[in-house]
C-alpha cells in the first residue's frame, strides 16, 4: 500500500530501479559479507538469550504486560547499538519478505546486489537463534536448582 502511495515519485527519483531498493531492504554498510553475517548471528545471539532470560519465571521476569515492554527496549537498545553494519535485518520476515516485494515491484537486483547478500538475513538469524537459546540454556537454566 505505501508503494502505491509514493509509486509516482519513486519511479520519477530512480527511473531504472537502480538505488532506491535500499528503502525496502537491509544491505550492509561498508563492510564484507564475512562480517555482515557474523554481525547478524551476534545480534540474534544476543537478542534470544535475552528474551529467554526476560521470560524465564526464576528470574524475577516482568510478567505478561512488562515481557512485550522489555522486549521491544531490548531490540530498540540492540538496533541502536550494533545496526550500523547491517541495518539490523535480524528476521527473515523483517528482510526476506521485502526483499520478495521488491523484486516483484522492479528491483531487479535485489537478490544480487553486495555479492549476493540476500541470504545473510535469512540464515544467520537462524543460526544466532539457535547459538543465543544454547547459551542461555547451558550457561544459566542448567544453573537452576531442580524443581520439587
């Protein structure tokens, strides 16, 4: 709907669909695909080790109304801090599914741009997950003394 809106304008700023891609998509800013996609591991990393102790019941958690509160400061905090490599495409849905709109819109190197950076948004994110959940598991909810 908001590319209707400005479609007009889009196609009068960039006529051969060339740069304004960059309005739907995550690129990385000045740095390789090596650490485009550490980056976005770290920070899934970091972003579900978080969550799992924001909504871990022995940790004093803030409950059903402060665990949405907290976890939007948290990506808020993680955005501002560590989203200058890549813009922060920390979900496939935050990247892919606009990366798919573009394509479809006329952007044609959507995929190809950044030596096919495309797919760092799409599996690191999996892979920091994965990463970010063990860690919390081993190093804090193994520390949990057993339930009665």
């Amino acid at each position: 709907m908001i590319y209707l809106l400005h479609h007009e304008r889009i196609a009068e700023m960039d006529p051969n669909k060339e740069t304004l891609q960059k309005l739907f998509v995550t690129y990385p800013h000045g740095v390789s695909n090596a650490t485009a996609f550490y980056t976005e591991v770290l920070l899934c990393a970091f972003v579900m080790s978080a969550a799992y102790a924001i909504h871990d019941q022995r940790n004093r958690s803030p409950g059903p109304v402060g665990s949405p509160f907290a976890l939007a400061l948290l990506v808020m905090a993680v955005g501002a801090a560590f989203g200058m490599n890549t813009g922060l495409g920390v979900s496939l849905n935050r990247d892919f599914g606009p990366r798919v709109f573009a394509y479809m819109a006329g952007f044609d190197s959507v995929f190809t741009e950044y030596s096919y950076y495309f797919w760092i948004p799409v599996v690191a994110p999996f892979v920091g997950g994965v990463l970010g959940a063990g860690a919390y598991i081993v190093f804090v909810e193994i520390q949990h003394p057993k339930s009665q």
